[in-house]
C-alpha cells in the first residue's frame, strides 16, 4: 500500500531567535554542528495562494538519522512561520519527508482534499510543499523534492554530526 507521506526524516522548528536556538541543541541535546543558510532566495513561492516574499533564515543539523532544522522568519509577510507564531506558538511546526516529485504528490493527495498551504522552489532549485495535515492547527508536513543536489548537502550535514567533536556549533556550505 503507497502510504501519504514518510518516512518521515526531518523535523522543523519555528524559532524566535536562532542562535539562542543553536545554542540549545548544541549545549543541551549535544547536536550539531549546524549549518546556516541565510536570507534564503526563493522563486514562485506562494502562501495561500498569493505570491510569497519571505526572509528567513535556517540551520540545519542531525540527531542520528532525524534532520533538525531550526527557522526563524525575519520580516512580517505573512506565511506558515508567522501565523504558527502569531497564534503564540513556537517549537515543533512540521515534519518533512522527501518524495521523487512535489507536484505528483500532490495531484495524489488533492483527492483526499489535502492540499499546499505554502509552497514553491528555493532560487537553488529545490522544490517544497507544506501541507494542513491536522485538523489542530499549526502541523504541517512538508514535502521536499529528492534531487542530487539536496541528497548531496543533507547526507554532507549527516556525516559531519556523525564525525562531530562538539567543538564548532555552526558550519557554511562551501
């Protein structure tokens, strides 16, 4: 039986301030390093229908097999990110899961009325979709399109936890 979504690899946490966040998993849960991707450019990114121009910035690492990454939002457009916050939320917000394509996936789902919240491409090409799976709001799980370019800079993140001294607690791409 196809199943609707996992396995599930990532869990993504909004933030009110990343290093603070960073500073946690790396002081208390003993995770990292983290890499930051920041200000992340995107392209024909859209929030409930409506074109998306959002700035934010992630960090990225692994605890074993389980992807942690940590977003904060810098300015106010209105998004998955703002609304989880405005509702005086912040914490556990989704979880992602990778597929071979965004856009197949969803034309499975829409049958069962499961439809994107927010979705689009980052200007590197990776394409997303976060999806309302709960009827509580604020869950999502995001779909993530599986190419060689994200497989190669996740499992790059995945062999540095798995190598990590604990010393440095963020690390760039490149």
């Amino acid at each position: 039986m196809l199943r609707n979504f996992g396995p599930v690899m990532q869990n993504g946490f909004v933030v009110e301030n990343l290093d603070a966040a960073i500073d946690h998993w790396v002081k208390v849960m003993n995770v990292g390093p983290f890499f930051v991707l920041e200000h992340i450019p995107f392209v024909d990114t859209y929030f409930r229908g409506k074109p998306l121009e959002i700035d934010m910035t992630v960090a990225i690492a692994y605890s074993g097999e389980l992807q942690i990454e940590l977003i904060e939002q810098h300015n106010d457009a209105p998004s998955i990110y703002t609304e989880f916050t405005q509702a005086g939320r912040y914490g556990l917000q989704h979880m992602g899961v990778m597929t071979d394509s965004v856009a197949a996936h969803l034309a499975r789902l829409e049958p069962l009325g499961i439809r994107p919240v927010q979705h689009g491409a980052t200007a590197a090409g990776v394409k997303f979709a976060y999806i309302d799976t709960d009827v509580t709001p604020g869950f999502m799980i995001e779909l993530i399109e599986s190419n060689d370019m994200i497989t190669g800079a996740f499992r790059m993140i995945y062999d540095a936890a798995l190598n990590w001294d604990g010393k440095e607690r963020t690390r760039s791409f490149g």
